[in-house]
C-alpha cells in the first residue's frame, strides 16, 4: 500500500514539475530537471509494487549492467545504443516494470563513465519508458521485423525527447530555436534508429527468448502430491 502511495506522491511531484516549467519558463531548467527525478523515483516504486523475488532483481541489474557496458563499449560510434534494444527486450521478455528498472539503472550506470549531469534523469526516464512501453506493447513485438521496426521508432523517440529537453532547458523558447535543435540532432536521431534496427535484427529475439524462459524457470512451482 506504501509504494502505491509513494508512486501516486511522485507521479504527481513530476507532474507538477512540468506544470511548473510551462508557467514559469525561466526556472524551465530546474523544474524539468526535478519533475524527471520524482517521476523516476515513482518507476521504481512501481517495481517495488511487484513483490520481485532477489533472483528477478539480480537478473534486472545484470540486464542493466550489461546495457550499460554495451553502451560504453559503443561510445565511440555516435549514437548507436545497443541500451535500447537490451532495455526493449527486457520489457517484451519480462514485462513493463522490469523494463522500465533495466533502463533507468542502464543510464545511470553508464553515466558513471560517461558522465553525469542534469540530462542524466532524463536519460534514465527516456530509456525506463522504453522498457515499460515495450512491456505494455509484447503481445505485438514477438516477430523480428515487428520487433525492429519497433525499436527504430523507439531511437527516434529518444532522441527527440532528449532534444526536447535540450531545447527546453537551455534555449530560448522559440520556434527558431526548436527548430535549430531538432534539425541539429536530427542524423543523430537517424543513426540511432538505423543501429537499433541492425541490432534487433541480429540478436532481439535469441534474447528474448532466453531472458522469457529464464523468467519462466524463476518462477516455476513444484507442488508435492
């Protein structure tokens, strides 16, 4: 009951962050950057609300940390992000909760390297929401192709609701200015989609198999007669 209260409190913390921002565009910055971590905060309260065994969370951070070292080790090719398809394929093969854990946990950790700074909880709430959407969307995504296509339009996704947040947070609060931020990060928007394309075609649904029958074994019952 505890964490459906604490994930309501944060849900409506972030809300009135972003509510904040739109009324009062000069402190845009700060009340972005604040509803990003109430709304974080209210995704883990919604795993928490799962009762996951230690072997579901042990198998969410190892997801999280693999995405991250797969991030890190494709640092230096721009925008390719294999996070999104482990993030995507988490949620499909385990759920929307789970997938929204292994994404937000995937950016944190690799901003450890990386870098942190105020895109950080945005990064973790875009590539959380990658994971719940897949999750919410698995029924549809058991095809490769259904899977890839999806995946492209979730590289699109981010990046334009990164630049978004750019934009917002730093930019005047122009047309002009939108513009000039989306058409900056447009090819990189382009080169992320296209990656996750090549990615889930070689390897989205081996793995999401294995994650889908590792999720069965954890929870098989053996009843005694």
């Amino acid at each position: 009951m505890r964490y459906r209260f604490a994930l309501v409190a944060f849900v409506g913390l972030g809300v009135a962050g972003l509510l904040w921002a739109m009324v009062d565009p000069a402190n845009g910055g700060l009340a972005t950057l604040l509803a990003a971590f109430a709304l974080v905060a209210g995704g883990f309260a919604w795993l928490e609300q799962g009762g996951d065994t230690a072997r579901d969370l042990t198998l969410v951070a190892t997801l999280a940390g693999i995405a991250a070292a797969g991030r890190i080790l494709f640092a230096p090719v721009p925008s390719v992000q294999p996070v999104t398809i482990i993030v995507a394929t988490a949620g499909v093969a385990l759920g929307p909760r789970r997938g929204f854990a292994v994404g937000a946990l995937a950016a944190i950790a690799s901003n450890m390297f990386l870098g942190q700074g105020a895109h950080t909880p945005w990064q973790m709430l875009a590539w959380g929401g990658c994971g719940a959407v897949a999750g919410v969307l698995r029924v549809a995504l058991q095809r490769r192709w259904s899977f890839a296509f999806f995946c492209a339009i979730l590289g699109m996704a981010f990046g334009t609701l990164m630049d978004l947040w750019l934009w917002f947070a730093f930019y005047p609060h122009t047309w002009a200015a939108l513009v000039t931020v989306l058409a900056a990060g447009f090819a990189f928007n382009i080169a992320h989609a296209l990656g996750n394309v090549v990615l889930a075609l070689a390897a989205g649904p081996e793995l999401r198999r294995v994650l889908a029958r590792h999720a069965r074994t954890v929870h098989t019952e053996v009843v005694w007669a």
